[in-house]
C-alpha cells in the first residue's frame, strides 16, 4: 500500500515537499519505508515513484558498494 502526503514547515521551508510511505504487512510485521521528493503528485504516480525511480537507484548504490567493498579487500 502506497501514500503520499505534502509537507512544510512554518517558517523555515519555502516550500512543499512530497513524502511517500509503502506499507507492507509480513510475517516480520508492519514496515514502512518512506522517501522524501520534490517531484509533484501530477508528475509521476506514487507507485511508480517508488518501483521505477527509488528501488534502482538504491539497487545502482548497492552494486557500487559491492565493488568498493570488493576492491578494497583485494588490496589488503
């Protein structure tokens, strides 16, 4: 389950930000993940922000850990 809420602050935000959180119930329990963006809602569905946006590039971030990790160790 997906949904999404705007955000600002009183005073210190000159603007909105866009929060998106996926629910998931498991066998561990309720997990929620939330990211933070400035692309509005018209602009992209909220499912699609968080499939076809967020998940590869966290998956981009872990391939290029693996290499440093990788790499580091072959030095020592």
């Amino acid at each position: 389950m997906y949904r999404s809420i705007c955000y600002q602050t009183e005073s210190s935000w000159n603007c909105q930000i866009r929060v998106v959180t996926k629910v998931c119930d498991g066998s561990d329990g309720l997990k929620m993940r939330q990211i933070v963006t400035y692309l509005p809602a018209l602009k992209i569905a909220i499912s699609k922000l968080y499939t076809e946006k967020y998940c590869p590039r966290g998956e981009m971030e872990n391939r290029i850990k693996e290499q440093q990790l990788d790499l580091f160790a072959e030095r020592t």
